[in-house]
C-alpha cells in the first residue's frame, strides 16, 4: 500500500517527536502541543481532532482523581497508613513488606502518579524515624505503585486514556473496573516477591547527595498539646514522640511549670507547650504530627483557614520594629498574620521557650503562614530574606476518614458498575471539595497540567496517523512481519510500546500507537 502525503507528514513527525522528548530540554508536554499545531497548519488534522484529546472521557477521569488525592494530601491521610501501616519495622525487608503491600494495593485504585507523590515526603519523614536510606525505599516505592497499577482500570493514567479511546471507536467493548485484574494480580504479585526478596540486595547502600549539603542548624520549635486531639493523656512513647529523627523533646511547660526532665511515661495533657530541638526538616515534619498545633499565644485571623498556610522560612533584619521583644508581647502573629513555629541563632538553639524569646538581628525564623504573606513582606525592611519551605502546614486531620470515604466510595460505585468512572471520581471531587477536604487551591496544585496536556495532545498526534491513512499502512506493514500471528503480534506491541515509553511519557507512546494496533487487530478480524 501506497500512501499519501498527509501519511508521510504525520509519520515525518511522529519520528521527530520521539527523538525530542527523548533528547531535548523541552517538556513532553510542548513538544506534542508544537507537534498538534504543526499537523494543523499543514492540514492533516482538523481544529476539532486536534482539540478532541481536551474532551476525552479518560482525561478528565484522571483530572478528577488527582483532586480526590490532594483531599487526602490535604487532611493528612497519609498520615494514617504510616501510624497505623508502616508502623517500626525491625529489618529493612519488613519494612519493605510494609512499604509495597499498601502501595501496591492502593495503586490499583488511585492513579498511581499522585500516590507516588503523596507516599514520598511520608517515606522520607519514615525512613529518618527507621534511620534507612530513603534510596532503597523510594525506587521500589515507585515500581510497586506501577505493578499495582495494573490491577484495575483506576491504577494508572494511560489504563483510563487507552479505555478512553477504545470507548470512542468501539462503545460496547467498554471493560469494567476490575476486567485487567486477571493478568494484572498475578503480574504485581510476582514483581512485588520479586522486590520484597531481591530488593534489599540490588540497590547500593550510599548517603545520598542531599546529605552532604544538609542544614545544619539547630532551631528550638515550640508546639502545644490540642485539647480535643488524640495525643491527650497518651504518655510520650505512646504518642511517637521519643523516637522522632533530628528532633528532641526538651522540655514541657504544663500550667506556669516547666516539666526540665521528660521521660517517655510522661502524660501528655491538653494545653501543654513540648520545647523541642531539632532542624528546620524535621519542624516541617512536626507539623503533621496529628494532635500537635502551634502555640497560641493570641488570637487573630491566622486561626481560620489553616488548610491554606505554608511553611516560611524568615531572617529578621535589624531594622525589625520587634527588634528587642518577646515575640509574645509584641504580638507578632497579629501584626504579620503568621506564627512562629521556631527559632534559630548562630545556628544554635534558643533557651526557653518561644514566648519569652526577645528577637535580635538575623535570627531565622520558621512561621506558619498564608500565602499571601510571602509577596507581602518579600520587600520589607523588617525581613532580610524569606523563603518557603518544601512542605506544608497543618493537614485537616480530623477529615482524613472522609476523604478516603470519598476515594473508596468513588471506586465502589464504580466497580459496581453504578456510575461510570468518570461520573464516580467527578462526583468525588465535588464533594471533596464541598466538604473541605480540599480547597481550590490545593485541588488546581494537585493537578498535573504537564501529564494532563501531554495526554491531550498525544490524542492529536493520534489523530493524525488515522486519519491520514498511516496507521492502516503500519498496521498493514506488522501483521506482514509477525505473518498474521495474533500472539507475535501481542509480543511485537509490547516490546515496541515497552521500548518507546523508554524514550517518551507511556501516555504519549499508548495514544500514539493505540491507532496502528488498532488497524492491524481489525485486519486480523
């Protein structure tokens, strides 16, 4: 078969794709949107192929469960699955069993992407407590959210994209939820017994790159015991609090007493001020510990939608009108609508606790505060330099069961067949929304505008190699190679696909190459 010009362009440029995503500086993202708008202008595809990728049923399906992941990121449910999962394994094979299982099992339900990203500050925060190199915990993190991913159509995002397409050109060979799971299953069990055996032994056991520009400065962090929190009469050692990495319980200032000598039997009572010493990373992961809130010296706006604060980092300059008095006194959080979490000067920590703390010139400040205040006080004389912090404040943590409600009520009534996937993990998000498990803010941060648009516009690139007559020709061109042999060519598009999504995101190598497999599976009837 011969075939026509428009064929020979979008062949041309899908040859050229690949080699620029592999090789390039540009994002997978640009270089397919520059690839859609080329084919355009050249009149292969038309606007409404081009575009037709924005209105794909599995885009959005995958849109709408990243919102439903930032609700969970956002009340601290993660938080969940290390107290009451990971737990403190004794090897680090156990803590491997602990590790992949979950992750595994949670990927077949969530899009694995945003699982990853969520599980890697927990693993990085459990992994100090553990004192484990997080290298060999982070990599097979990753592998066992992709094995877990195949399980179901909810695992991963290019599961939701293909079914997507296949829905468009054949509406009744749409698959229900858990159709992958008998290949699936027994394929993640094997790479997960592949991993828990051989694992501990494959990576290299290294400190890694960040450790030898680690901070180390020493701050003095101060938070309080919530009254209504779950740390209330819990002694020390029941409450995590004796074995935290970095950090150090000094102190606890109990009604005007100072209890110098804390001890893990010690009980834990609503309103008590815990005096640690620690670095800034391990104040970040003081935040979530659940039942832990700043001190509150006074009351000011800053109380309210905590969900939106950020962690700062501030030097105070000597210009500073606190310059001399207690942070208590001067009413700092009123005044700059920001609490002070810690202190730090000379790289040391500050005696006492941070009420009676008099600020001096260049002391850094860790603070809690809204997003707003950084373009605030970026300028202002009272600060040398400000900073935020790789880490969050406070999560919602008495909404946590509620948004992992909404995440397995999301995938039930999909499995159920009572709504469609996308109507299921819409509907999560509407309500993770409405229930503040997640703001707006938080649900446009979760979104993964890179991945999503280079999902769209692979769609267009697709497009192009039907419509142009290509995909027949290529499809035409495999079934000559493997001599009409079904199972060869199940082997051929995998290895191609397997050898491709080397080079390119797997979301752009299945869209791309979803028409050719297509044509020649038509042609074998």
């Amino acid at each position: 078969m011969f075939m026509s010009l428009d064929a020979w362009i979008a062949v041309g440029v899908v040859l050229t794709v690949f080699p620029l995503m592999a090789f390039s500086r540009l994002g997978p993202d640009i270089i397919l949107l520059g690839a859609v708008i080329l084919l355009m202008t050249l009149g292969v595809i038309d606007p409404q192929q081009a575009l037709g990728g924005f209105s794909n049923s599995g885009l959005f399906t995958v849109a709408f469960m990243y919102v439903l992941v930032a609700g969970i990121r956002e009340t601290g449910g993660i938080d969940l699955i290390i107290r009451y999962v990971l737990g403190r394994p004794n090897s680090e094979r156990g803590a491997l069993a602990r590790l992949l299982l979950p992750v595994a099992l949670l990927s077949g339900f969530v899009n694995n992407t945003p699982v990853v990203a969520t599980y890697i500050p927990a693993v990085m925060s459990w992994s100090r407590r553990l004192r484990l190199s997080p290298q060999r915990l982070l990599m097979p993190l990753s592998f066992a959210s992709i094995l877990g991913g195949t399980i179901t159509l909810f695992g991963t995002s290019t599961n939701l994209v293909v079914h997507g397409l296949l829905l468009e050109r054949y509406p009744a060979l749409g698959m229900g939820l858990l159709d992958l799971a008998w290949v699936g299953i027994p394929v993640a069990l094997a790479g997960l017994g592949y991993l828990l055996l051989l694992g501990p032994r494959l990576p290299p056991a290294r400190k890694g790159v960040a450790s030898a520009f680690a901070n180390p400065r020493e701050f003095t962090i101060e938070m309080e015991v919530d009254p209504t929190g779950v740390l209330v009469d819990r002694t020390v050692e029941e409450a995590g609090l004796r074995h935290l990495q970095e950090l150090f319980l000094v102190e606890i200032e109990r009604a005007g007493n100072v209890v110098s000598v804390v001890g893990p039997g010690e009980q834990l009572k609503g309103g008590d001020r815990l005096v640690f010493t620690g670095t800034s990373d391990a104040a970040v992961e003081l935040q979530q510990i659940r039942g832990l809130i700043p001190s509150r010296d006074d009351t000011s706006s800053l109380e309210k939608e905590f969900k939106e604060r950020r962690l700062v980092e501030a030097v105070v300059s000597n210009q500073c009108q606190f310059i001399g008095q207690r942070i208590r006194d001067g009413h700092f959080r009123t005044l700059y609508g920001a609490a002070v979490l810690a202190i730090c000067r000379g790289g040391e920590r500050v005696k006492g606790n941070l009420g009676q703390v008099r600020l001096q010139p260049a002391d850094v400040l860790l603070l809690e505060a809204r997003p707003p205040f950084i373009e605030r006080h970026r300028q202002s004389r009272d600060f040398l330099l400000i900073s935020e912090l790789n880490g969050a404040a406070r999560p919602i943590h008495e909404k946590a069961p509620l948004a992992w409600g909404l995440l397995f009520g999301a995938v039930l009534l999909a499995a159920l067949g009572v709504l469609s996937m996308l109507n299921a993990a819409m509907l999560g998000a509407a309500l993770a929304l409405l229930t503040g498990c997640c703001s707006v803010g938080a649900a446009k941060r979760g979104l993964d505008t890179q991945v999503l648009l280079t999902i769209a516009a692979s769609f267009g690139v697709g497009a192009a190699l039907q419509s142009s007559g290509a995909a027949e020709v290529m499809g035409s061109g495999a079934l000559t190679f493997v001599a009409g042999n079904p199972l060869l060519l199940l082997i051929g598009t995998y290895g191609v696909v397997a050898l491709l999504t080397e080079l390119v995101t797997n979301n752009a190598a299945a869209v791309i190459i979803f028409p050719i497999v297509m044509s020649a599976a038509e042609s074998l009837g």
